[in-house]
C-alpha cells in the first residue's frame, strides 16, 4: 500500500510539473509570436507612413510655387533643395497626426510612439540634420531595451520633377514600451493559463491531501483496534478464568472464594464496561449529540472530588497530588459531568505517562486573571516530542513507547479534553519536553452569577 502509494504521488508529481512546463512554454511561444506580429504591423506603418511621405515629396516646391509675386528670383539651387523636403512641407503636427493614423489603422492606437524626419546619408551619422522630432525623441531612442527604433528612407519616385531637386530624408520612428503592450495584449491569456494551473496544482494537492489522510484514518483505525482487542482481551481472559474457578468444587463449597471470584467478575465487567462508555462518549462528542447543560459549578469542589478518587492509584506508585487553588473566584458555567471528567482524564494522562520507578507528582493551580479561571496540570512524566505534542488533542493519537502496550486507552481522552473546554468556550494549551513532564493550561471565563 505504502509503494503504490508513493508511485502514484511520483506518478502525478511528473505530470503536473510537465503539464506547468508546457503552460510557460505555451506562453512564451504566444509572447515570441505576438511580438513577431507587432512588429510586422510597425513595419506596416512605417511603410504607409513612408508611402504617403514619398508621394508627397514627389510634389516639390518650383519657385514660383513659393514666390508667387516673384520677390524671390534668385534662389540658389541649395534653396530650392531645401524647400522641397518633408520638414519644409509639413509642421511637427502634422507629421505626428499622419503616424498617430497609420497606428490606428494598424489597431496598435494604444502605443505611443516619438519621431523625428532627418536630413543626410543615414550611412554616416556626422552628416545627418533632424528637421523636425517629438518633445522626447531624443531621450527616448537611446532606451533600446523597452522601445523599438526603425528608420524608413523617403526618396522622391525615379524620373518624377522632384528627383533631381530633393535631399536624402529619413523617418525614424520610437515605439515606446512595445513588449509592455505585448504583455497587456495576452493579460487575459496568461490569467486564463495561470488560474487553469491553480486549479490543476490544488486537485493535485487535495488528492495527495485526500490520500494521506486517508491513510492516515487507515493507520489510525488500525491502532484503534489493536489497542481495543488489547485492553478487552485482558478483561475477558481474566473474567474467563474467573468463571473456570467458580466451577471448582472446592471454589463452590467456600463463601469466601466464591465472593472473591465473583467480585473480580463483576470489577473486570465494569472496566470493559467503562472503556465502551469511554468510545461512545467521543463518538457522541464528534456528532455533537452530547447535550451540555451549563451551571455555575465550583471548579476547586470538582478538583477536590476527583484528586480523591485517584489516591489510591497515587499511593500505588508512592505518589501525591499537590493543590494549590489560589484562585479567589473558580465558579464558572459549566456541565458538572463533563467537567468532571475534563479533570479526571488529565489527572489520569499524569499517572499513566509517568516514569518508571518514580514517585508520581501532579500540581494543580488556579488562578484568577482578566475576568477567566486558570487551571494549571503539571506532572513529573515521561513528557512528549515536538511531534507528539501537535498531535496529542487528535482523537485515536497515542504517542509511540515502542512496541511494548504499556500505556493503556484508546487515545481519546486529550481529544475529549478538548472538546470539552472547547464546548464551555475555553482554551487549553500544552507545554511539555521529553523526560520533563507536560503542564497543560486552561481558561474558562467567569460565570456572571445574579447578585
């Protein structure tokens, strides 16, 4: 069981790390070709852009054009060069309106863009002039990790008037924060990835969840009966060696034995007895069909009553309960039974975990602060681990002493301590260390009795 178990967990393990390899491949496939297709649809723009400026250059300045009266007859050829660019034709507007259109056109109207039309051979940099730029051109088209910079080079048509008359011009267009549009883009993609992966990890984590603690419940269960079969076995084999002796005649014909063997009978009847009482009453406890009936009750009178029921378990193993109830108010509201039994289970966890050959010692406090009851249990015992002290409350748990059943009970009586103080709107904490007994701590709040 515990193979198979562990070849399902790889089993899945290797599939959902392939299947979250593949959803970031996928993603970074989607990214590359999104980007692919931004950049072809910047590239469009600067052709339709560069397309509309070509057109326009072809339709260069003469001179009479630019001088209508004729006050202007003697311009140089140089003149007339540079009347004939993009710069002298269109203002920083409407160059910016023309590519602001051509973006829209593509679908990409919510990328920002700074340009600038330049004069000069784009192969030798000292030799370019910018006509006209966007207020950050420069600043921007040094960023060339997060924008995107092409030039485009507008030429007049071969054999229009205007080839001979016109200087070499160029569009360099910034993209800004192109990959970040990207991103934006493909937002909805990635969350719809992401969420499936979520969900995908947390069925994962459920069923290995679900699996463990199911055999968890299965170990549990396990323990349970073994340690049920162990603490009837003793009692049954006992009251059947009683009954044997009943049938000896010299056992009938003594009053005396008979009312030994008869007393063992009924003591070992009322211990099964006792240990059945012990199971349904944390069965009853779980469903919560426990009816709690809330009194003010005397917690200093319940700890009397029941320390003296244990003095001859105490003085059995040489040992002493020390009380010291300094608490000046200890009535709460709480169910007498129940109660008694809180304190009854922890008083006994104290005898039956203590060590070996050494006289038992429990102390129980009490005092008052901020309104609650403090009730301290401190024992001398073998103490608990880390691990065993995070599961102790669970119901059925018994911390591990080796293969020997030294120990006896069920597990349950931590978990209905639990249940206890929690139904009367408690707390219980536990502090303890192997070898150093264990101190478990309540508080109860106060009962408002009517003055």
């Amino acid at each position: 069981m515990k193979k198979l178990f562990s070849l399902i967990s790889v089993f899945i393990s290797l599939s959902l790390i392939g299947l979250i390899l593949l959803q970031v491949s996928w993603i970074k496939n989607n990214i590359a070709l999104r980007e692919d297709q931004v950049k072809q649809k910047i590239e469009g723009v600067l052709n339709t852009v560069g397309n509309e400026l070509t057109q326009l250059k072809a339709q260069y300045n003469t001179v009479q054009d630019n001088d209508p009266f004729g006050l202007f007859q003697h311009r140089t050829y140089h003149d007339v060069l540079r009347l004939n660019t993009i710069g002298s034709k269109l203002s920083s507007a409407d160059i910016n309106d023309r590519i602001q259109k051509a973006f829209n056109n593509a679908g990409l109207q919510e990328l920002q863009f700074e340009y600038a039309m330049v004069i000069g051979s784009l192969g030798n940099s000292s030799m370019i002039t910018i006509e006209k730029q966007s207020a950050r051109f420069m600043e921007e088209q040094t960023d060339t990790l997060n924008n995107y910079t092409r030039p485009v080079v507008i030429l007049s048509p071969s054999s229009s008037p205007s080839e001979s008359l016109s200087s070499d011009e160029a569009l360099f267009l910034v993209v800004k924060d192109w990959k970040r549009f990207v991103l934006r883009s493909l937002t909805l993609n990635i969350v719809l990835v992401f969420l499936f992966t979520l969900v995908i990890v947390t069925a994962f984590y459920l069923t290995v969840y679900t699996m463990l603690r199911q055999k968890k419940l299965s170990d549990i269960k396990n323990d349970f009966i073994n340690n049920m079969t162990h603490e009837f076995k003793t009692p049954i084999a006992t009251i059947s060696l009683a009954v044997d002796a009943l049938k000896n005649q010299k056992v009938l014909s003594s009053p005396e034995k008979l009312n030994y063997f008869s007393g063992i009978i009924k003591e070992e009847n009322q211990r099964m007895n006792k240990q059945v009482e012990t199971i349904l009453k944390a069965s009853q406890y779980d469903k919560n069909e426990v009816d709690i009936e809330l009194t003010p009750l005397s917690v200093h009178q319940i700890i009397h009553t029941v320390v003296d029921k244990f003095s001859l378990q105490l003085s059995e193993k040489n040992g002493k309960a020390e009380l010291n109830l300094a608490a000046k108010d200890d009535v709460i509201g709480a169910d007498e039974v129940h109660f008694a039994n809180l304190v009854n289970n922890l008083i006994d966890n104290g005898v039956k975990y203590s060590k070996e050959n050494v006289p038992v010692r429990l102390k129980i406090s009490t005092q008052n602060h901020n309104g609650r009851l403090i009730i301290k249990f401190e024992d001398n015992g073998i103490g608990m681990s880390k691990d065993s002290q995070k599961r102790v409350f669970e119901k059925f748990y018994r911390a591990h002493t080796g293969n020997l059943h030294n120990v006896k009970g069920f597990g349950l009586g931590l978990s209905y301590v639990k249940s206890v103080t929690h139904t009367h709107n408690g707390s219980i904490k536990l502090e303890s260390a192997l070898g150093k007994g264990s101190t478990f701590t309540l508080e109860f709040p106060l009962a408002k009795l009517d003055v």
